[in-house]
C-alpha cells in the first residue's frame, strides 16, 4: 500500500500551483468515499492523488485503474494528468483510465464474446436501433405498436444465470410471423457484430457467473481502483463493479449525490454510494458565496456550502402566472444587460426541467416556444450534411468552428451506419472526432480536407453539381464512397429547414436580444443537459411533472425552513433544481408561479432574494 504524506502533497502544490485545505488533504491521503459539492474540483483532486501515486508506483504489471461515468469525465481527468510528467506515466499500460463501458467492454464483455465465438465490431444504441429498423416489416411494427413494446429492447439479458435473447413483445418463443422477423433482424445485428450497451454488461454478468477466476484476475491486475460520477452509477452497473472490487480493494469513489438526476424507473441507480455517508468538500470555486447560500437548503444530504468568492449581483426571483410566463426571459436578459460586465467567457442560459410539451404541463415551452430539446448545441444533428454548411444562413450566431465539428460528427454518423471504421497505423478504430484528426494528420490529409472544407463553406452558389463533386471527395478521404446505407444522408437539398419564428436566433435553442446595444445571447436547454457545464448567469424556470410544480414544491426548503422529511417526488425536484443553481458563476434567478409561494416571499426576500412580480401589467 503506497503512503502519500503531507509533505508529498506540500511538494504538489508546488509544482501545480494549487492549495489543498484540510478536507481535500483528508481525500489525498486516504481511500474514502467523496461528496465534492459543484465546483468543489473534483476532477482536479482525482488527477492530483494520481500523480502522487505515480511518483512511487514501481509494479510494471499491476496498474491503476480510474473509472468515469462520461467520455468527458474521463478526458478531464486525462488533460489534467497530461500537464504534468509523472501524470503522463498514467496515461499508457499497466494503467487504465476510461469510462464505465470501456472498462466493462474490454475487461469483461469482449473477452467473453471472444471465448463463445461471438464478433464484436461494434457497441452503439443507435446504430443498432436504426438498422434493426431497416430489417423488421411493417406488420411487426404494427405489433409493437399494439404491445406497446420498442425494438431497442431486441437484446440478450442474463437473468437467473442464463443469457437468453429478450424479443419484445413476446414472453416465449412463437411460430407467428413478428415473432420470426425480429428473430431475424437480431440475426443481421449479431452477423455485423452490432450489439447495444447494456449488452455488452449481460456478456459481463455472463463471465462473471461461468468463469469464477475472472473478478480475480482483474482485482489483482488493479490493486487501486478510482470512480468517478458515482452518483449516475446504475445499480445493475455498481452490481458488477462490486463483485470485481470487493472490500479488500483498495477503491476510492468519487461523486455528489445531490446531483444524482438521471434515475429512472427502469434503471434504479446504485445505493452503495448515493444512500451513505462521505467525506464532504463543501467549499465551491465556481461559485459566489451568496449563490452557495442561496442553494444550500436544496442539498438533501445537508451540505452547507461555501465560497471564498464574493459578489453583489442581484439574485432574482420572477414571479409569474400563466399570462406572464413569456415576459420571463425579457426580464432576465435585462438583468443581464444591466448586472454582468464581462460575461463572454462562460454562456448565460434559460433551463427547465421538462423540455416536452403536452396539453397539461407547463415546460420550456411555455417560455420559449420555439425550443426544441434536440435543437441544443449539444444534441443537433441534421437530416442531411448539407445542412451542416447551410445552417449558418439560419443562424448568425453558428461559427464555423462548429459547422466544423458538425460535418466531423456527421461523418462519424455516416460511417457507424454503414458499420464502417477507420485505420490509423494499420489499427481499426471507430469513427470519432478524434480518431478522424488524428486519421488526417497521420495519412498527410489535413489539408485535403480543409480546403474542401472552406471551399463547400465559402461557396455562394451551393448548386447540386457542386454539392455532388465536394461530397464524394470528402468520402473518398475517409474511403467511404459507395456505401449503401442512408445515401439520403448525403443527398443535395437547396432549401435547408429555416427557423420556426420571426427570431432568426431561435435555431439550436438560442436567443439573442440587444440591449442598451448590448447584445445578451441567451441559450435554453433542460437541467438535464446542462449538468456539469459553468454559465455566467441561469435562469431557473418552473416546469410541472405529475401536476407538481417543481420549484413551488421545493420552495420551503430553497429559503431553508424546516419541513418534514421529503417525499419522493420533492426530492427529485429538489436535485433538479439544486443542479440549475450551482452552475452560474455570478448570478441565478428563477421564475415562479407566484400563487404558489405567496406566503413565503417574505422569508425569501430575508435570504438575499429580490422579488420582481411579472404579474403586475
């Protein structure tokens, strides 16, 4: 067991111009469970407790392994670790550093696969939902339909012992029709080698159960183990991690259970770490410490939080009713405009919990009409790749840095469809943004590709001789011509979709406004999506889930009195809503339906809370 002492983090904070106070030294030292609250520098306490276990790591066989929930997790860490010599000695074998599916996939899944003499060429949900699609008639749709059953659960389950195909819609085997043909469209899949995520933990559970050396094996090949994101840990996740590191490993995990939002009904996440108690860092360099105070009553595991930051931005509760609901952003943006100087480094952002629409609940829609949760700039993706090039007439505020990454992604999109990969060094790699630069500078194609690139983008007269010229040169970098599927995909279209309003700014979801010629750039998007990013100023807007409104249903505990212990349902709310406050670094506002919290305004306002009443015509 390796021994970090004060003084080997003293000679740390030298080299990486850090401080650690007492909690973070506690954390360093010892292998034990961690709430860091947001902000509290997770990350950069995992890299540094890795780097100090990297200056006396001398086993060439055994290494460290470090487990994260998000490829962007896992890339956090890894830029961390780059920065700094000994770090770098943790980036290559007998060391692993990846996300949850990589670590279950090459350790566990694929060995398992191998041994029965299946092929896995690839793990991806929706390549596999999107061909299993092209396979199935449209009777057995129809019987899906009826059952009210998916094609994505088309998948092999382990359960009590034995690996079995699940066909949806069917609890046994059948001679009918739907039955046979989506037997068969399974077979297209496995014949590819196409399987869906959670598969590939079914292989595990599967080696695990037939082959009693392997959990073995692996807690000795990685006698130090890391987790990270633990609170969005599934159980069926943590079950298998569990068996494979037992008590006598030495594990340390990482997380903030009041930011566990992405439970759902049919995938319960982990209590091994959410339902305990951690060691606490408490104290946020993101955030001011009004913003910590103001947020701290959300905390359901009751973690005071704290700043070294101060502030006198003016935090903001709208009240509002469903006759004012759409004033809200105005409101914001002017707040905006007159409180925030230098604000171009981090995004200003409108969230709300529920992004759809129905005749019943109030979502972000009834803010902003237009939104669409698949119009994000996280999440857009275009029906065609020519759209990539003709979406910057649609929106000014669209880059070309990010058309860039958008025909990168789209590339990637064509490839995996058509079950196609990418070599670099006679390795095959899947398509990805990064395999595909590190693919054009090791075969001298980088400029090729950027000057097609700039060509397409700068090319006035878009026609479709041109378009069929510039796209099949860009294929043929990538050795993609003459594939079959989605030739859709890469078809010419002159008349790309436009935005749905008279704002030209509401495409990906955003809003630009001027102000006092200040121009306040606005983007909408749901909690869900924004967990983990830092804004300059979010604006919290009540949604409704199960005719609960959620900021009201929290609202006794945002100004910190002490009600009874939370049902179900209001803790959910209160993580949502926690999550939305702690992302800006400045200022939070959030919009409310003033009949719901009248009588509590008073003891809002002695929080800190100004009230403006958007009510009042």
């Amino acid at each position: 067991m390796i021994n970090i002492t004060d003084a080997d983090i003293d000679l740390l904070e030298s080299e990486m111009s850090l401080k650690f106070g007492h909690s973070r030294r506690e954390a360093l030292r010892n292998f034990i469970d961690v709430q860091a609250c947001p902000g509290g520098g997770k990350t950069t306490l995992i890299a540094a407790k890795l780097i100090l276990l990297a200056k006396k790591w001398n086993n060439p066989y055994k290494g460290i392994c470090v487990i994260s929930h998000t490829n962007v997790a896992k890339d956090e860490i890894i830029a961390r670790l780059e920065k700094h010599e000994q770090g770098r000695t943790i980036l290559s074998y007998p060391h692993f550093i990846g996300t949850i599916q990589e670590f279950i996939n090459r350790y566990l899944a694929i060995p398992y696969c191998r041994q029965n003499n299946i092929s896995v060429n690839q793990v991806d949900d929706e390549i596999c939902t999107k061909i299993l699609s092209f396979h199935i008639t449209r009777g057995t749709k129809t019987y899906l339909n009826n059952k009210h059953a998916s094609i994505s659960d088309l998948q092999f389950k382990f359960i009590n012992n034995d690996l079995n195909l699940n066909v949806p819609g069917f609890t046994k085997e059948s001679t009918s029709s739907s039955y046979k043909n989506l037997f068969s469209a399974k077979k297209v899949l496995i014949d590819k080698g196409l399987f869906f995520y959670r598969e590939m933990y079914e292989f595990a559970s599967a080696n695990i159960y037939e082959n009693a050396e392997t959990a073995l094996s692996i807690r000795k090949r990685f006698p130090i183990v890391f987790i990270d994101e633990m609170q969005d840990t599934n159980k069926y996740q943590d079950d298998i991690l569990s068996i494979i590191f037992d008590q006598d490993s030495n594990l340390q995990r990482f997380g903030d259970p009041d930011q566990s939002i992405f439970e759902s009904s049919n995938e319960p996440l982990n209590t091994s770490y959410n339902g305990r108690n951690h060691h606490n860092i408490t104290d946020s360099n993101r955030f001011n410490q009004t913003i910590a105070n103001l947020s701290s009553g959300l905390s359901y595991n009751r973690l005071s939080l704290t700043s070294a930051i101060t502030s006198n931005f003016q935090n903001t509760i709208f009240l509002i009713d469903s006759a004012s609901q759409h004033k809200a952003i105005n409101a914001f943006a002017n707040l905006c405009s007159n409180q925030l100087t230098d604000f171009k480094k981090d995004p200003i952002k409108i969230v709300g919990a529920i992004g759809a629409k129905n005749n019943t609940n109030i979502s972000l829609v009834n803010y902003f009409p237009e939104f669409n949760k698949y119009n994000s700039s996280s999440n857009y993706r275009p029906e065609r790749i020519i759209y990539c090039f003709k979406r910057d007439n649609i929106n000014q505020n669209w880059h070309s840095k990010e058309i860039y990454k958008s025909v990168l992604e789209g590339i990637c999109y064509y490839a995996k469809i058509n079950n196609k990969k990418i070599t670099i060094d006679t390795e095959e790699q899947e398509f990805s943004i990064n395999s595909i630069k590190k693919y054009l500078k090791k075969e001298s194609k980088l400029k090729d590709f950027n000057k097609l690139f700039i060509s397409i983008l700068r090319e006035e007269n878009l026609n479709q001789e041109f378009w069929g010229s510039s796209i099949s040169q860009m294929l043929q970098i990538f050795n993609l011509n003459g594939l079959s599927k989605i030739p859709e995909y890469l078809s010419y279209d002159g008349h790309p979709p436009s935005a749905q309003s008279n704002n030209e700014n509401c495409e990906q979801n955003k809003i630009s406004i001027e102000i006092n010629n200040k121009n306040i750039e606005m983007e909408v998007a749901t909690i869900h999506s924004i967990k983990g990013e830092t804004h300059a100023a979010t604006l919290v807007v009540e949604t409704t889930f199960g005719g609960s409104h959620d900021i009201s249903n929290v609202f006794t505990y945002l100004v910190h009195q002490q009600p009874p212990q939370p049902k179900p349902q209001t803790i959910k709310f209160m993580k949502q809503i926690y999550v939305a406050m702690t992302r800006p670094r400045h200022l939070i506002c959030l919009a409310v339906h003033k009949d719901k919290i009248e009588n509590h305004l008073s003891l809002a306002t002695q929080k800190g809370w100004k009230i403006i009443d958007l009510t009042v015509t």
